[in-house]
C-alpha cells in the first residue's frame, strides 16, 4: 500500500511538473492549464491587424502598378505622335528640297520671274528648309 501511495505521489508530480512547465502565453503550446480565451482572442486580433495591413498594401500596390502602365501608356502615345510629326517634317523637308533644286534647275526666262526674284524665292524655300531641319532634329532627340 506504501509503495502503491509512493508511485501515485511520483507519477503526480511528474504529470503537474509536465503540465505546468508548459505554461505559456501561446495557445498553441500551453496544455489544459495555459488555455486563456483572452490569449486567443489577442491573437486573433493580431492576425486580423497583420491581414489588414497586407490588404491595405496590396490595394496601394495595385492602385500604383495602374497608375504606372497609365503612364506607360501615355508616354507611347506621345512618342508615336511624335515619331508622326517627325516623319512630316521630314516629308516636308524633302519637298523643299526637290523644289528648290527645281527652282535652280529652271531658266529664269522660262517661268518668267527675274533673277531678284527667283533669288528671293531659293532664299525663303532655303529659310523654311532650314527651320524643318531644326525641328525635325529636336524631334529626334525626344
């Protein structure tokens, strides 16, 4: 009977040491005897804060990666118009220069005009090719 009383006393101490060893605040790991709801609770609340801030930041990322490829957009469109003009302008500098090159080649007995004027006329065609030119190349290195 002692010895019966002895093992009991043993094992006893054993499963309390065990049980209150294990006392924690985590739920997780606090056995029958570290079980609070109010633990629980706080850790709900900490998980809801935690998905709430990720949630948050994913919309800000989201909203920001939108912007972004509007941007993007826009940048293309004012390139492709760009790239446009550019092209006119080099349309247009190519007719000047096949009209003046014309306007050389001509007698200036056979359209009429004096040599003053054919002279003023090569000057302002020469003019406008050279301000074409000047825009076409700030157009380029846009």
């Amino acid at each position: 009977m002692k010895k019966l009383l002895t093992i009991s006393a043993l094992c006893g101490a054993m499963l309390l040491s065990g049980c209150l060893g294990a006392d924690t605040s985590d739920p997780r790991r606090g056995g029958l005897f570290g079980y609070s709801p109010k633990t629980y609770d706080q850790r709900i609340q900490e998980r809801e804060s935690q998905y709430q801030q990720l949630t948050e930041e994913n919309t800000r990322l989201q909203q920001e990666s939108t912007a972004l490829e509007q941007q993007k957009k826009q940048k293309q469109a004012n390139v492709a118009a760009q790239k446009k003009k550019l092209n006119q302008v080099n349309a247009d500098i190519k007719s000047l220069k096949g009209r003046i090159g014309r306007a050389q080649a001509t007698p200036a007995a056979a359209t009429g005009e004096s040599e003053a004027q054919k002279a003023a006329k090569i000057r302002s065609m020469q003019q406008e090719l050279q301000r074409l030119e000047a825009e076409a190349d700030a157009l380029s290195r846009l």
